[in-house]
C-alpha cells in the first residue's frame, strides 16, 4: 500500500506544490522497501537521489545534496533519506 500512495503522491502531477519531493524511510524497513519503491519509481521514470545510507541499498542513484532536502523540485525528482525515526538530534 504504501508503494501506491507513495507513486500517487509523485507521478500524477509532480508539479503541484503539494507533490512527494522527499520521502523518509525508517532504517528497520529500509532495505526491504526501497528496492521495491525504487523500481516502481524508475518504470514511471523518476530520478531518485539518495543519503549515503540509500546509496548502499540503492547503489545506482545519485547522491542527494544539502539542498536536496528542501528542494521543491515539481519535477520527476525525488529525495529518498533513511532516518531512525522522526526527532531530529
């Protein structure tokens, strides 16, 4: 399901304010999850940028840059960053 939500959330109209630019997946789920949603997001042909930590699960995408976490991109872009949970430290 999330999957689905997650491509809804992007493909439909990437370039309304309101479209996915950056999606946090929690560590524990990371490696199971990303290679599924990266495939479903490379079919309809978005261009994933990563943390470090993506770039091991998901060694062919480019890495994300400072800016890229606050980039309203309103394009076929996404920022994928796995995160511990949701408090910053």
């Amino acid at each position: 399901m999330a999957t689905q939500i997650c491509l809804n959330a992007k493909v439909q109209r990437p370039g309304v304010c309101n479209a996915l630019e950056t999606l946090l997946v929690h560590e524990k789920v990371a490696g199971r999850f990303l290679p599924k949603i990266s495939e479903a997001f490379q079919k309809e042909g978005v261009e994933l940028r990563g943390c470090a930590q993506t770039k091991k699960i998901l060694s062919g995408i480019r890495e994300a840059k400072e800016e890229d976490w606050s980039e309203e991109y309103l394009a076929l872009i996404l920022s994928i960053r796995v995160v511990k949970g949701l408090r910053r430290r």
